[in-house]
C-alpha cells in the first residue's frame, strides 16, 4: 500500500509529496513552489526526505521548521470490505490472507449482493462486518471455509444461519449454527 506525506517549507514555500510503498521510499516530487535549479537544492530536499515511513516522526523532530503532514485518503467501500475481511481472516486464522484477483472479484459480487439486500451501501458493509463477526458461530466444517469463493458461494446459506443463531433455541449444545 501506498502513503504519501507533504513536505512543506514556510521559508521557501516549497512542497514536497513524499511516497513509501511497503513502508519503504518510493518516489518523491515537488507539487507546489519555485521550479529545482540546482544540484544543492536537490541534495537539501534529500536531507528532509525519510527514506522509511517509519523515521517521519525523528524527521520532524530533527527539522521543526519543516511541516510534514500525512495525506488521508478515505478508503472506498470496495477497500472498506477489503479491510474488513483481512482483519477478520488474520484475526481468525492467526495467518496473513492471500488475496488475489478471483479473491476481488468474489468480494465484489458479495458487496453487490449485500448492497441489493440491505440498499445501501453503508448498510452492506455493516452486514457483512456482521457476518464476519458472528463466523465463529457457524459449524467447524464451514468455520474453516473463510475462503471469499466460498463465503461468496454460499451467502444466503450463511446469511440464514447466523440469522437463526440470533433467535433462542436454534444453536446447537456447542452454541454453533448448523447449515
């Protein structure tokens, strides 16, 4: 994933965009102020420049007279469901998932399908934040399927099977919902 930090000099009016990719410097340009003439200029912005995301913090305590901002980007709602289902599938599965473009396209057709049921968007990550919240209510079969082509597959299944959960007497003795 991609961060970008501004750079900013009050004293010559220069802004910098900084980009690190995996936390690592990756591209660094100028967005606002006097055009770069000289070698010297390119060697002082390179002295401002982390070249770790991780150092910004010492940077600005090293120039105080330099303003470096994080640029905050609002997720969408697609990386929104992304977010989610990482979080739910480290948190679950003690690894890190493998997502990859058939993951995306699977994701893509549950967000559509929970923003159709739901009619709203925000209403269809919520539901599906549901889901993921209440996985561990299904039984152990389906508890280890968290693959996206998989949840994707069988959504109503699962949708009905955490809606039963909620109701009294419909757990089975171990609290798990059978489907």
């Amino acid at each position: 994933m991609t961060t970008n930090y501004l750079i900013h000099s009050p004293s010559t009016g220069r802004t910098l965009k900084v980009s690190y990719k995996g936390g690592n410097f990756f591209r660094l340009e100028t967005v606002k102020g006097p055009k770069t003439e000289t070698i010297q200029e390119l060697v002082n912005m390179a002295k401002v420049t982390p070249l770790k995301e991780s150092e910004v913090e010492q940077y600005q305590k090293d120039w105080p007279k330099l303003e470096y901002t994080k640029i905050e980007k609002k997720q969408s709602k697609y990386q929104q469901y992304v977010s989610a289902w990482y979080a739910f599938y480290q948190n679950f599965m003690q690894v890190p998932p493998r997502f990859n473009a058939v993951d995306g396209k699977h994701l893509n057709q549950i967000k559509a399908y929970l923003t159709r049921v739901s009619d709203q968007d925000e209403e269809g990550l919520e539901l599906f934040k549901l889901i993921l919240d209440n996985w561990h209510k299904l039984e152990d079969f389906h508890k280890e399927n968290t693959d996206l082509k998989y949840i994707n597959s069988r959504l109503n299944v699962i949708l009905n099977a955490i809606k039963r959960a909620g109701k009294a007497g419909t757990a089975g003795a171990d609290n798990s919902v059978g489907i």
